[in-house]
C-alpha cells in the first residue's frame, strides 16, 4: 500500500506497525492534556498555586499543540519527516519528564508549553506520513484506522491517569508514564519508519517557503473548504465535551461515575463508525462519506434542539434518554467526518506536511471558536449545548456542500 510520491511500501506487519505507530504520535497530544486532570487539587496544593494558574497550564499546552503543528507541518514538507519526527519526540520525552520534576509552577507553565509543540509535531508529521505511504481510498481506510485508535487512547488517559494516581500518591506518575512511552515510541519510529518524502518532493527552504506554502492552502477553496467543515465539526464536539457534565450532571442528577459512563459509550460509538468507514469507503467515495456523516449529524443536533427546546413549552417532562441518544449520534459521527476531510484536505496539497498542520490545528480551534456561545442560557444548559451542536454541524454542513465541490475531488475517489 503506497502512495505514487512515495518510494516507500508498507504491507501485511509493516503496515500494522505503521498504523499503531502514527496513532500514538497522533494521541500523544490529547493524552498529554487529558492525563493529569483528575490531578489538578493536588497540583495546586503541592505547587502553591492558584486554581487559575493550574488551569493555565492546560492553556499553554493547547497553544503549544496548534503552534507545534503550524510551525514543524512545513518543515518536515522541506528537510524530511523521519528526522525530524524523531527529534520531536524524544523532546516530548524529555519535556514529560521536566513536568513530572517541575518544582514550580512557573517551570510547570515552560515544560508543559514545550511539551504541546512537541505533541503537535507528532499530530502534524503522523498524517503527512498517512497521506505519504497511501492514496485515495487506501489513504481513508489508514487514516480512519489511526484516528479511531487515537480516540481509544485519549479514552483511555484519565482512567490511567486516576489509576497511577491513586496506585502511587502522586500527579507526577502519568508524567513519568507518558516519558517512557514517548522513549519507546521514539525508538520505534527509528526503527520502523524510513524516510516516506523524498528528496525529489521536498520544497524550499525558510519560513518564506513556508509562507508560501500555507497562502497556496489558504488561497485553495476546496481545501479550506475541508479545512474549515473540520473546525465546525468539532465545534460541535467542543459544545458537547464543555456542556454535557452540566446538562445530565446538574440537570439530570447523573453521579460522576454514571457521566464518565456516557463518556466513554459516546466516544466508544465514534470509534466503532471509525473502523466501520474504513470499511465503508472501499465501495463508497469519500466525500459521499462525508456529506452523509454531516448529515446524520446535522438531523441528530437538529432533533436534539428541538426535543431540548419544545418540552418545556409543551409541558412535557425532559428525559434524559433522548437526550443521550441524539448527542451519541452526534459524536458517532466524527468517526465519518473526521478521516475523510482530513484525507481529502491533505490530498488537495504537494505540501501535505503543512495541509496537515492546518487540518489539525483546526480540529484544536474548533474549540476556541465555540467558547464565546457556550452557556448563553445559564439557567438551561441543555439548550445552550444544543443549539450549539445543532447550529455548528449545520454550518459544518453548509461548508462541506458548497466549498469542497469541484471535479476533481468528486471524480478522484
């Protein structure tokens, strides 16, 4: 399985070893934000910090994770992925390391930083490597594989994280974990990744060929197009991760363990459409995929708005099972949306290493770009959490439909 700028092939072990090697580089990043939250009280006893300051930490790291990925996307497009990627990671080691001995706050803040550009490196350089080694629908098929693998990890990462802290007494100890972990991925990589973008491929170098390489992206509008249905996809998902402890928590009398329940159901849904789109897409083009993913999540937030919405004015009692169906399709269905934009929108470029900064980086600013309207109804969370995933898959929708449309990316695959 090989893509034709690739002198590269990967088959049979080969290539499962790519797929587990790519998916962790790809979860480093959210593993990385999620592992120390059940943490954050002791954080701020033992540092003598302040709750904003703890908080801030996290702050820094998602800064350093969209810059990390902006900044070394193009680079590896110029000087190689292998180099470079291994570089990268054994920072990202080093950097868990400094957080697990950090003595301060302040030199938390540095280490957590450097560790983000790091881990957004790895997201970066694993899906130019994916659009490296494979094409059309072969590249759908790997991309939704790693990518569902990575929704597995980040599962995974509080759980481990509240393990090793209630096993060794200390926040430090998934730090410690995610240090080995990169020193053994970093191995791994020297081991089993050859250079995939030959000399042949690469462009200039210097940030004006990086310049250059990013205004071409930004200046192609089937790419944005891609680009920006990414970021509305996952303001959706951000609505529903900020606002959803709120809604079946304070609204709906959940405990704790009961919503990390939910959790994990809806983030196991989108891993299962995942693999099953990776099935999906050997009899079916890509985009098709992806406009029916958008669609079904479009129908589920509009559905789920209006049962949120009309209860109280029909003076129907709210159940929560409705509510969880609609949200679980919703999320689902980034397991469709998420490979196939990305395949198409880094296929769309020579420079896959910065299409796959953007595309990643968007992913992370999908976020950003909600926060200002989540909560405009404090008193009834559930329908600020809907209208924000129903209006954002909507717009994903829109943007899907009329940017992506051209010749070539409906006749390719």
């Amino acid at each position: 399985m090989t893509s034709p700028s690739s002198p590269v092939s990967f088959v049979g072990r080969r290539m499962t070893i790519l797929v587990v090697i790519l998916a962790a580089l790809n979860a480093y990043a959210p593993t990385s934000m999620d592992i120390y939250l059940p943490a954050f009280p002791q954080i701020a006893e033992e540092l003598d910090a302040s709750t904003s300051q703890v908080a801030l930490t996290l702050a820094v790291n998602l800064v350093g994770i969209v810059i990390g990925q902006l900044l070394f996307g193009p680079m590896t497009d110029s000087f190689g992925r292998r180099r470079i990627v291994i570089i990268t990671t054994v920072v990202a080691a080093v950097a868990s390391l400094g957080v697990a001995l950090s003595p301060t706050i302040g030199i938390l803040l540095v280490m957590r930083f450097i560790q983000g550009l790091a881990g957004g490196a790895g997201i970066a350089i694993a899906r130019a490597i994916a659009a490296d080694v494979t094409s059309g629908k072969a590249a759908a098929r790997l991309f939704s594989i790693f990518i569902s693998l990575t929704v597995t990890a980040t599962i995974a990462a509080p759980v481990i994280g509240g393990l090793l802290l209630a096993v060794t007494g200390t926040w430090r100890s998934g730090f410690v974990f995610l240090f080995v972990v990169d020193l053994i991925l970093a191995i791994a990589i020297a081991i089993y990744i050859p250079e995939t973008h030959p000399d042949h491929a690469r462009t200039a170098t210097g940030f004006a060929s990086a310049g250059r390489s990013y205004l071409a992206l930004f200046r192609d509008r089937v790419f944005m197009g891609y680009a920006i249905t990414l970021v509305l996809a996952f303001a959706s998902l951000y609505a529903y991760l900020a606002e959803s402890a709120f809604v079946l928590q304070t609204q709906f009398g959940m405990s704790a363990n009961q919503y990390t329940i939910v959790l994990a159901v809806n983030s196991a849904g989108l891993m299962i459409v995942g693999f099953l789109n990776a099935r999906l897409v050997r009899r079916w083009q890509v985009r098709g995929l992806l406009i029916t993913g958008l669609v079904i999540a479009v129908l589920a937030g509009i559905a789920l708005m209006s049962f949120v919405v009309m209860t109280p004015v029909l003076n129907f009692e709210r159940s929560v099972l409705p509510i969880l169906v609609f949200m679980f399709v919703v999320v689902a269905t980034r397991g469709i949306v998420t490979p196939n934009a990305t395949v198409l929108g880094v296929e769309r470029s020579q420079t896959r290493g910065a299409a796959g900064a953007v595309l990643g980086a968007g992913t992370f600013f999908g976020g950003i770009l909600i926060t200002p309207f989540i909560g405009f109804t404090p008193e009834d969370p559930a329908v600020s959490m809907s209208a924000c995933m129903a209006v954002a898959a909507f717009l994903a929708l829109i943007v899907a439909v009329t940017m992506t449309r051209s010749r070539k990316a409906q006749t390719a695959y």
